[in-house]
C-alpha cells in the first residue's frame, strides 16, 4: 500500500550526505520517518512549514526552510498534503 | 567642588583594619590643601582690650576650621581612580569567586536554545541553500507526492464481517 513511498524514502537516503527524511501528513502526524527523523518531530516540522509560508504568502510556491546545527541542518518544505524534511550532515 | 565629607565616628577602625570598614581615598590631611590657620597672636598685636575673649574665640573659629579642613577629602587631588588591566582581571577573578560561593546559580547562563554565537559574519554572510539542496528539495518533493497519491487501500479481507453469526458460534461452544 506505501510500500512506493517507502521506496522513494529509501531513495532519498541514499543521496549524498542525506541521514534523515520524514514525510508528514496535513495534519502534522508522521506517514514515514527514516534515519535520525523522529516521529516526534512531525508536527514541529509542519508547523515551521506553514509558519514559513505566511512570510510571503503572496508567493504561491512554498518556501524551503532551512534549520541549521553544528552538525548538519534540515530542509523543510511543505505542500497541499504533506511536509517533507531531509536532514543532511556537513 | 568635588569633596566628601567624611564623619570620624570609626576613627578607631582605621589603619589597621583593611576590610569593608576601611577608608575607599587617602589620608585626608595629606591630599587636602594645607589650611593656613590665622595666627591670632600676629594680629592682635596692640589690641591690648579685650583681647582675651577675642583671641578665645578666633582660637575656636581655628579650631573648628582645622577640625573641618581635616574632616574633608578632597576628591579631586587624589589622583584618578582609573585600573590597570592585570588589577581589573584580578578584582574580576575575586569577585566571581566570591559570587560563585555566595549562590553558585547565579552566574550559570540560562538554559536558552538560542545560543549566542561568536563570530556571527561567518553565518551571516553564508550562502543561502545551495542550488544542489534545491534540486533535491524539488526532486524529492514530486517523488513523494507521486508516491503519496498512488497510495490506495488494499483490502484482503471481508469488509463486512458476520458478527452475529461469531458470537452466537462463541456463545455455543462455552455452552
């Protein structure tokens, strides 16, 4: 049944410098989360999204929110269903 | 301009003791302008009526004179009260130890989940995301929402279940 997201997931970790990806869902509640994702951090992320979007809402495409870190940073961005976020290292 | 004045009621506390308690400035008397007290005797020369009360009094005007010029202190002559760096860091060092026994939480820094950071150019004047996390987002973004959308529920087993029919089976083998 998400066994085609499961693979489009696996894909994306599989990308260069690439240590976690979640996918989630509208609502803010988790559809897949690899790596270091946690499913916690699902309604966080979708929150930042939506938050990020109403800088410049007059801009149709969303934008990509960039979190850093010491050790890496997480890109955020979200559309009409779902709000995806990669966590990459340096 | 510029003095203090200063009572003598803690005469006694003075020298010796180096605590709270002693003076912040200098001696007075030395800093301060030396005080010319008149010489009564020069001039009443030749008053020779009534010059004892007179001499009594002019002596007690160069009392209290004295006594004042030496409750005084001078600000402004004793010099500038400016530190030295090695006296800053040391009086520095000394104050935090004495803090740091008094309440030990006091200099802890709030637990923040901003941080300051040092050198904020550096990461100011970074690029912004790169093209290639660009093309990334944008890859993975259509490849999840294709993957999303062919999602469909798969049902392998009846929907509709005979309920009645289990329970009344369960209800006969407990018989």
């Amino acid at each position: 049944m998400e066994a085609q997201l499961e693979d489009q997931l696996n894909a994306i970790m599989a990308r260069p410098g690439v240590v976690g990806v979640t996918c989630v869902d509208k609502r803010g509640l988790c559809l897949s989360a690899k790596g270091i994702a946690s499913p916690n951090m699902s309604g966080v992320l979708s929150s930042i999204a939506d938050q990020a979007r109403k800088v410049d809402p007059a801009n149709s495409s969303s934008p990509i929110v960039r979190l850093e870190s010491d050790q890496g940073y997480c890109l955020v961005q979200k559309r009409s269903d779902f709000t995806l976020g990669i966590f990459k290292k340096y | 301009m510029g003095c203090c004045f200063s009572c003598n009621d803690d005469d006694d506390s003075q020298g010796v003791d180096s605590s709270e308690r002693a003076r912040l400035l200098q001696d007075p008397v030395s800093n301060t302008p030396v005080v010319r007290v008149p010489q009564s005797d020069s001039r009443v020369v030749g008053n020779s009526s009534g010059s004892h009360p007179q001499r009594g009094q002019e002596d007690e005007l160069a009392k209290i004179l004295q006594e004042t010029a030496s409750a005084m202190i001078d600000v402004s002559g004793s010099g500038s009260h400016s530190l030295d760096q090695r006296e800053f860091q040391e009086r520095t060092r000394h104050y935090l130890a004495k803090v740091q026994t008094l309440s030990p939480t006091l200099l802890r820094p709030p637990n923040l989940l901003l941080g300051d950071t040092p050198n904020p150019e550096k990461h100011l004047g970074a690029p912004l995301i790169s093209q290639e996390d660009i093309d990334l987002m944008e890859w993975a973004m259509n490849e999840v929402e294709a993957a999303l959308y062919s999602i469909r529920v798969v049902h392998s087993e009846d929907l509709v279940v005979p309920f009645g029919g289990q329970q009344q089976a369960a209800m006969s083998v407990s018989d």
